[in-house]
C-alpha cells in the first residue's frame, strides 16, 4: 500500500504555476507539477502531477502520472492515476491504472506486463 523509501521518487523540481501558460515540447528530467496551462508533448522522468487548475493539452510520457486537473492527449507511464474531478481524454499505456469515483476518462487503456527479470 505505501511506497517503501527506496522506492520513492525525488522531490518535485520543476513547477508551472497557476495563470502560466508555456507553448511547445518540454523535457524534464526530474518529477514536475503543472498548475498552469501547457500546450504541448511533456516527457518526464520522474513523476508528473498536474493539480486542479493544471491543464496538458498533449501527448505525456513519464514514470509515474497524478491527475488532479485535465489533460488531452495520451499517456505512457508506469503508474497512472486520476483524483477526482479530474478528466483525462486520450489513450493510455501503463502498468498501473487507478481512476477515483468522480474523475472521468474517455480514451482507451492497454496494461502492460512488468518486464520479468532474467
């Protein structure tokens, strides 16, 4: 149920605040939040969450998705979760799928197998 320590991720970096709008691709290679509004492919290595007033309009790739707020475009992630009241409207690819009573998602979900070790 809890993550043990090794297992969790570093602390968030990289933060779009509220009433900020950013244009085009972005790359990170730490754990984000968007509160803001991005109109664009984010890639990120950590984790990603996108608050109650964050809005991606893109395609997400990253380890781990918490989605507060709304996001349009698809998802390849480890883990993925919607919160309630959030709404996610596309694809997703992940190991993890967790959907709150409330959130809304219109798309379709492929799970992937955990790669076993050799």
């Amino acid at each position: 149920m809890f993550r043990k320590k090794e297992e969790e991720l570093p602390p968030i970096l990289t933060v779009i605040s509220e009433g900020a709008f950013f244009e085009g691709n972005l790359s990170l290679k730490s754990s984000a939040k968007i509160e803001g509004s991005v109109k664009g492919n984010v890639a990120c290595e950590g984790e990603l969450v996108v608050g109650e007033t964050g809005s991606v309009e893109g395609d997400v790739a990253c380890k781990s998705l918490t989605l507060f707020g709304k996001l349009k475009g698809n998802v390849r992630a480890e883990r993925v979760e919607i919160k309630r009241d959030g709404l996610l409207e596309g694809d997703v690819v992940t190991r993890v799928f967790i959907v709150e009573e409330g959130a809304v998602f219109n798309g379709s979900c492929s799970m992937e197998l955990p790669q076993e070790e050799e």
